[in-house]
C-alpha cells in the first residue's frame, strides 16, 4: 500500500519537473543580455558572434531550444556550460556536494537546537530560558543572514581567532578521496581524522548563520506544540501512572509535538535549497549557491537549468520524505 | 475560589465507594487532588489528611508521590481515546506502567502488559498490546484502560466516570469486570460518577457531591432506600423509572448549580431547596449522623428525622 503511494508520488514528480523546466527556461530568456555575446566574450567579431549562436543553438525559436534541451536531457545530458565549456552535470556533482554538507551541518543545528530549545522553553514556561528564547526567536527571525554573517566571522576568526574564516578546508590542507564530496564524510571514510575536523571546523560558522532563523522557527513551534500537548488528557493519564516529568514531557508530550514541527523543518530545508547563494558568497563556499550565482551572471542557460532541476528535485524528494515521515510519527495518519 | 471544601470520605480494601455528582461539583478534582494530580500552581490544596494505608498523601512531596501513583493508587479515566496517547501502543502504555515501579524490564514487561490485557478480558492480547489506541473500539480502549490502571498492582484504583464514554451494554460488562477484579485483586475502588443508576449496582457506599462539598454519605441501602438529603431526593427522583407503565413527566430539581466562584456563604443548595429554612442561608450546615452508616449535610431534614425518631421512641 505504502510502496504504491510512494510510486504515484514519484510518477506526479514528472509533470512537476516538467513544468519547472518550461518556466525556468522561459525565465531565464527574460534575463537581460545576450547568451552568444557572454559565451564568445567581448572582443568576439559579428562574424564570430553568429557562429557562437549558431553552434550553440541560440538562433533557434526558444520552444525549438527548449525541445533540444529537453530532447538532451532524456538522455541524461544536462548540457555544456557556456562560460566554462565544462559538462553542467559534472560540474553539479562538485558544488551540489558542498551545499549539501552545509546543508546537512544547517539542519542539524536547526533540528537539534530548535526541539531542544523549544520543549525547555515550553516545560518551564514563563522562565528565564522562555523569556531568553523569546528575545533571541526575534533576533533570530528579524536579523538580516548577511549581517550575522559577517558578525560571527568578525567575533570567531577576526577577534576570538578560534574558527577559520571562509572557505571549506584549511589552505594545507588536502582534499579527502572523493566518495560522496561531503569532505567531513569523505574524511570519516578515509580515516583522516584530521581533515575531518578542519572541515567540521569550516562548517561551524556558515552553519549557525543559516540555522538561527531555523533554529527561532522550530523552537516556537515546537514549544507551542508542546504547551498544547501538555494540557492533553493523555498527559495528565501519563502523570497518574508515576512517570517522571521528563519522561512525561519527551515520551508522552513531545511525539505528539513532532508532527507541526516536522512540517516547519521540511519547508526549512526547501528554503536553504534557494537560500544559500548570499552565505556562500560570504563564506566563499564554492556549493551551488556560488555556482547559481555565476552562471546567473554569465547568462549560462545550462548551467541555470541544472540548478534549477537538481534543487527542484530535491526539494520534492524532501517533500516525500517529510509526508512519509508524518506515517512514522503518528500511526493514525496513513496513505492510500 | 474554592472548587473543593471539607470533603471527607474513607474507603477499605475490597470495598466500592462511588463519588456521585453533577459534572462542575468538584468529585473529580476531590480525588485528584489526593495525588497532585491538580496543577499546583493554579490550584492550591489545603488539607489536613489523605491517608493511605498509614501514609499520609499531602505530607509528601512530588518525587514521594509520583512513587505512589501508578503504583499503590491506579487511575482509569474517562473517554479513554483522548486520555489514552494516540503515538504509542496500547503495550507500551502498560509496559511502561510495570518499568517505572515494578523495576522490571523490556521484555518481561512487555509480556506482563500482555498478561493484564487477558485479565481485563481481552481474547486477542497480543494484537490488542500492538495496537494504537484509534485501532480499537470504545470498550476495547476502556478495558486497556484499566489494564493500565491495574498494571502496577496498586491498593487503590480510582475510577472517573468510567463507563460515559460507552454503550449501555459495554458499560454493564465494565461494571462487573471492575467489581471481579476489585475482589480478586483485594484493592479498594472508588468510583467517581454523575449516572446513580450505574452506581447503585456496584457501591457499598455512596458520597453525594454538591457544589464542592458531600452533602450525604452512606451505604448504598440508606442511600436509596431512605435518602435524606433534599438534593439526594431531588435526584433520585429524577431517575427516570422503566418499570411505570404511564407516561409521566420527570422530575426534574429547579435551578442550575451554583457558580463555584461566587458560592452562597451559607449552604450551597439553598437557592434551589424546598424545605430551607432562614437560618441556612447564613451558614454551611455541618455532617451529621442521622443513622449509624448515614451522614447528611442538611440542618433541617437532620433535625426532622432526629425529631421524628425521638417521637417514634415514646
């Protein structure tokens, strides 16, 4: 039953990519300048310059080269990009890796802060941990990333000097073998421990600034969730057997609490998905974000379609991952 | 404002008391307030004892108290599908019952709360222990209720209105399967309910409850073969009777409860009372034995039947 639910979802990812694709595409003609005139440069001749458009297609009708682009990509092409004459799908397969592990570092932080902040902020609630949660969810929500970016790197590497600046490694320090290009893992899996942590070190800093507007989310609508909770029969049926307030609050309240605070960390990861270009410039992280950014710049329609396509994907595939985990969470919901 | 004053009752091992009152009367938030089960702050609780087997309950502290609940106190509570936790299984919901203060456990527990589902009566014990408390039906949830409430062995159960959320027939079979587990375990039980019909089948004593406050105590025989108080009366007359052929209207006591906030200074029925007399109003009318198991908290009817018994010795 679930692995024909889990199908259909899989089969409707189709038409959605699809129609992602199409809009991209049309988007990305609506950019100003000339795809011909970045790929041949600027010192290219008119005679130069139509040959560029020719070869790469660009004198077609837009519905022609959306067909060609699809046509490619059928057969598993994502095409060449045009300012770096390199295949997008390799280039993906570097800088998708990046974001992902800051990603991951992010959502980490979001979820093991924002629940563990948010059921102490409920439990002792009109404390000093609530009201100081309070304040910082505020900060948290309305201080602009680019700031606090630049605020943890002028605290930790300018002043305290305790946390690199920017960058994923460490100058002297030498790439892990590439297994998955998550190099914390890939440091793991090598046994280069080392390296390992020179990369969780470089994490720390992008990591907290993507994550304290996430952190001020899940926190408030963990602790919301379980004040609700706690004034629920079952609970008061947890105490009359003897159970402890902590065992009260984590076994019998927070499970409870888990499924609107599942729905806000799943449209967390689908916001990091768009929303890391800025901290990976600050940051020079070298992940997707950087590299939407450029080819935005450069007018590099492939390489724009790529991204597009891979964090679309992704973000269904968070989508499905999140509704399935609802199934986990609570055994009355169920999908047919 | 007081929701509770001066209530006053005792109950021994393989006895049944049923706490009766209307909803709003105070008889739930009276047993629960025995364990600190009433959130402290708001409420604050002022008693002088709540003695269990010796122990006196208001003497401890929270830790002490959450050792006893569960444990020598177990609780079943009404609509077992919102008091019962919708993300864990009905054996969980034991098991965990038996962890916590029989000091056994994983497995063994598991199969003990197995074991309390086929005491409560339940064929598929098994199945049952997997489920989620929304797979099961209404009486199917009450009986793992009260597996729950049994599984730490305890010396006391309290019941709240156990039988409200259920059918007719599934309420009779909850009686008796409650009464056979109250002999076979040897516990004491109190029942705390607004339905006297139900009560009257399964008490030995009975605490009527007003705005509060019991206004009668007795045996189940003083207690509907010769009410005392003007509210008992009024409620045991309007227990509609199958047995009359005629169609009769029934009989219903004028006026609502009063509001706990704003409490008359004298007795609490007086607005609604037939034979009040001036001096009622004025202040709250003290227990007084009228028969060797029977207790009233009526000034009026208490010094009419003593009255009327005085006549009766000439």
């Amino acid at each position: 039953m679930m692995g024909r639910y889990v199908a259909r979802r899989l089969f409707l990812m189709i038409p959605v990519l699809l129609g992602v694709s199409i809009l991209a595409f049309y988007v990305s003609q609506l950019l100003p300048g000339d795809p011909a005139r970045a790929a041949a440069g600027r010192l290219a001749t008119p005679e130069q310059l139509e040959a560029v458009r020719e070869r790469l297609g660009l004198d077609q009708p837009i519905p022609v080269q959306y067909g060609l682009y699809i046509g490619r990509l059928l057969q598993g092409d994502l095409g060449t990009s045009l300012s770096s004459k390199q295949e997008v799908a390799q280039e993906l397969r570097i800088f998708f890796p990046a974001t992902l592990e800051l990603l991951f570092a992010t959502m980490v932080l979001t979820v093991v802060l924002g629940i563990t902040i948010g059921v102490r902020a409920a439990t002792s609630r009109g404390g000093w941990v609530d009201r100081a949660f309070l304040g910082f969810s505020y900060l948290g929500v309305g201080m602009p990333v680019f700031f606090l970016a630049l605020l943890l790197q002028l605290v930790f590497a300018g002043w305290l000097r305790v946390l690199p600046i920017a960058g994923r490694l460490s100058l002297e320090t030498v790439p892990p073998p590439v297994l998955t290009g998550l190099y914390t893992f890939d440091a793991l899996f090598a046994g280069q421990w080392a390296t390992m942590m020179d990369a969780g070190r470089h994490l720390v800093l992008p990591a907290l600034t993507l994550s304290i507007a996430g952190i001020s989310e899940v926190g408030r609508i963990t602790r919301s969730a379980m004040l609700n909770a706690l004034e629920q029969d079952y609970v008061r049926t947890a105490r009359a057997k003897g159970l402890s307030e902590r065992a009260v609050w984590l076994r019998h309240a927070l499970p409870n609490a888990m499924l609107p605070t599942t729905t806000v960390i799943g449209l967390q990861v689908a916001f990091l998905l768009g929303g890391t270009v800025l901290i990976e410039n600050i940051f020079s992280w070298g992940g997707l974000g950087t590299y939407a950014w450029k080819g935005i710049f450069r007018l590099d329609i492939p390489v724009i379609m790529g991204i597009t396509l891979v964090s679309t994907t992704a973000y269904l595939f968070v989508n499905l991952g999140v509704d399935l985990l609802y199934t986990k969470l609570d055994p009355r919901i169920r999908y047919e | 404002m007081h929701a509770v004053n001066g209530v006053d009752f005792d109950v021994a091992r393989g006895e049944s008391l049923a706490i009766v009152g209307e909803s709003g009367s105070g008889k739930t938030v009276a047993a629960m307030a025995l364990v600190g089960l009433v959130p402290s702050p708001p409420a604050r609780i002022r008693g002088e004892r709540a003695v269990l087997n010796g122990l006196n309950l208001l003497a401890l502290d929270e830790r002490k108290l959450s050792e006893i609940r569960g444990s020598r106190i177990g609780f079943v509570f009404q609509d077992p599908l919102s008091a019962l936790n919708p993300v864990l299984t009905i054996g969980r919901q034991i098991s965990e019952v038996i962890e916590r203060h029989l000091n056994i456990k994983g497995g063994e527990a598991k199969r003990r709360a197995v074991d309390w589902l086929v005491r409560v009566g339940i064929a598929d014990s098994q199945g049952v222990a997997d489920s989620f408390p929304h797979q099961l039906s209404g009486g199917m949830r009450q009986r793992a209720m009260i597996a729950m409430g049994l599984a730490g062995e305890p010396e006391l159960l309290i019941a709240d209105e156990p039988t409200t959320a259920l059918d007719v027939t599934v309420q009779a079979q909850i009686v008796d399967l409650m009464l056979q587990l109250r002999d076979d375990l040897g516990m004491a039980l109190v029942w705390i309910s607004h339905d006297l019909g139900v009560v009257a089948g399964l008490a030995d004593r009975v605490a009527v409850m007003y705005a509060g406050r019991i206004v009668e105590s007795g045996s189940v025989q003083d207690l509907y073969g010769r009410p005392a108080h003007p509210y008992t009366r009024g409620l045991i007359s309007s227990v509609p009777d199958l047995r009359t052929e005629r169609l009769s209207r029934l009989a219903t006591i004028p006026g609502g409860t009063p509001d706990p906030m704003a409490l008359p200074p004298g007795c609490a029925y007086f607005p609604r009372c037939g034979i009040s007399e001036r001096e009622c109003d004025a202040r709250v009318p003290v227990m007084a034995r009228i028969s060797s198991s029977h207790w009233i908290a009526c000034t009026p009817a208490a010094n009419g039947i003593v009255a009327a018994e005085g006549q009766g010795d000439e």
